[in-house]
C-alpha cells in the first residue's frame, strides 16, 4: 500500500434519485406495475400510468400516488396491443411531461392451453402486448434518450423469459422474444448512456394471484395452504411469493446510478427458481 488510500466517491444512492426524470410504466394500474410506478414515485419520478380498469379507481390511484409521493402522476389509457397508440403514448407524455427518461415495459397477459388447442386470437395478442409493445414503446423513447445521453429501460419478463412450461407457448414465447430484446437494446444504446435490462420474477403476490387460490383449492381439492405450496410454488425453492414492492426496488435500483453500468442482462428474481 503505496499511496494514501482515499475514500471512494459516495455511492449516490441520494433520496430522491430520481427527482425530476419522466417514467412510463406500462400496465401499472394493478400489480407489479403499480408496485414498480410506487417505487419510482418514491424515488422522485414523474409517472405515466398505463394499464385497463375502471376510470374512476384508475383516477383514485393516480391522485394517491401523487399525494403519497408529492409527485406528479398522469394516466394514459393505451392500448399497449395498438402499435399506434403505444407511440401516441410516448408522444402525450412529451407533451405534458417533457421527454421520457425512465420507460418500463410491464404490460402482460397469459393464456394457457396446449400447442395443437391454442387459439390463434390468443397467440396474437400475447405477442402484441407482452412482447411486440415492448419493442413499439423503445423505439418510440429512444431518439430522445439519445439525444440526452441519459436513459433506463427496465423490461419486466418472467422466469419464463429463461425456462420453458408446458401450456404455455404464446406466453413463454413472447418473454424469451423480451429478453433477446433487452440485449439487442443494450448493446444499440450501449454508448449513449441508456441502460436496458430484464427483470424475471418467478410467482408474485399480486390481486390475481390471490383470487385464483380458492377456485385452484377447490378443483384440487387442497386447502388454500397447500394450493400455494404444492400448486403455485412448487417451482418456487424459497415456497414464498415475491411483492410487489420488491420487484419495484429492483427496478428503482436499475434506475439508480448504482447499475449504471449493468445493461443488457436479466436479473431473476425466482426464489431460486431457475437455479434448479
Ligand atoms: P396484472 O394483471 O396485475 O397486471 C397487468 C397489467 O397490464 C394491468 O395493469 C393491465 O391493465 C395491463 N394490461 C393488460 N392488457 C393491456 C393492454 N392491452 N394495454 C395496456 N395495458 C394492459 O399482472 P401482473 O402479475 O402484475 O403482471 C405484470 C407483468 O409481470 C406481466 O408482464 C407479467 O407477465 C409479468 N410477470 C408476472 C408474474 C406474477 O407472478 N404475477 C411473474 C412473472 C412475470
């Protein structure tokens, strides 16, 4: 040890970090979507709401935000099926916002049936919303980000976005498409000070997950207990659910300085899922 050691600089993991960037969330007005926009709220951001539901607890969740957060919060009402209305999204948010610096693809939806009985509608609307919106909405932020020199995409895939199941095709398809995706947008941003990664939850504890263990309990003929050991997690090596709040600290943490310098990755958050 030569030289004098010198402290390193701080970390910057500052209270509010992201004061003052514009964020998209899609598909946030229930879920992981909400507890990602909260979590962005909470770190100082803008926030795009996006997602289906009832206009007037859509409008109920905006003002809390905002008020929970002291942050300003719109709601734009694309249809993240509509290649159109995905790039008319980015455009209103430029508008009333200023240009997007934080954009997460998290709109999703699921079918499940076997290969041979998949219903083509089903298919195809997979494809649009989990994966060719994905694609839609980047292209749509990226000259500004660009421009910029500062820009995060987080894209939310799945555990499915590096493992295959059964009856699942559309669904495991379109996740494994996000995260070849997330690498190709690192590596064409790699230099302009833009970061995209993946983030792969396993099972979640969200509204729909919860409403679906008393019908599984009663078609298994399980108590509830059982149904989210045996049914839901049995993938699952921790057998716990990951929140919501989790999945949106981590991608408050790719937003942060602190992973600057990690792009073009997945970060799998499976209780140890695909560690199997
Ligand atoms: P969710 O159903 O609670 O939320 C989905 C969101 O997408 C909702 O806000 C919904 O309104 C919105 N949405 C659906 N279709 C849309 C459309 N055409 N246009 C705009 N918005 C639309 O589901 P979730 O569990 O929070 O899932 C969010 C994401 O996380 C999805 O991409 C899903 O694949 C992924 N994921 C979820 C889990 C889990 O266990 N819950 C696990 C891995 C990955």
């Amino acid at each position: 040890m030569d030289s004098p050691q010198v402290l390193p600089p701080q970390t910057a993991l500052a209270a509010r970090p992201l004061d003052g960037r514009v964020a998209v969330i899609t598909g946030s007005t229930s879920g992981i979507g909400l507890g990602i926009a909260s979590a962005l709220a909470e770190a100082g951001a803008m926030i795009v709401l996006n997602g289906l539901g009832d206009a007037h607890e859509i409008d109920g969740l905006r003002s809390a935000l905002a008020a929970r957060y002291d942050v300003s919060v719109r709601y734009d009402q694309a249809d993240m099926s509509d290649p159109a209305d995905v790039a008319a999204m980015i455009q209103r948010t430029a508008r009333s916002f200023g240009p997007v610096d934080v954009l997460v693809n998290n709109a999703g939806v699921q079918h499940v049936a076997p290969i041979d009985a998949f219903p083509d509608d089903k298919w195809d609307a997979i494809i649009a919303i989990n994966l060719s919106a994905v694609f839609h909405a980047t292209r749509a932020v990226l000259p500004a980000m660009k421009r910029r020199g500062w820009g995060r995409i987080v894209n939310v895939a799945s555990a499915h976005g590096l493992i295959g199941s059964p009856f699942k095709s559309a669904y495991v398809a379109a996740k494994h498409g996000v995260v070849g995706l997330t690498k190709v947008t690192a590596l064409e941003t790699a230099e302009h000070g833009i970061t995209c990664n993946a983030i792969c939850p396993g099972y979640v504890w969200t509204p729909l997950v919860e409403q679906q263990i008393a019908s599984q309990a009663e078609a298994h003929a399980l108590s509830a207990e059982q149904v989210v050991r045996e049914v839901f997690l049995k993938e699952q090596p921790t057998r716990k659910f990951a929140t919501v709040a989790e999945i949106g600290g981590i991608a408050a943490f790719l937003c942060s300085s602190a992973a600057a310098s990690i792009t073009g990755t997945t970060i799998a958050a499976d209780g140890g899922w695909t560690a199997h």
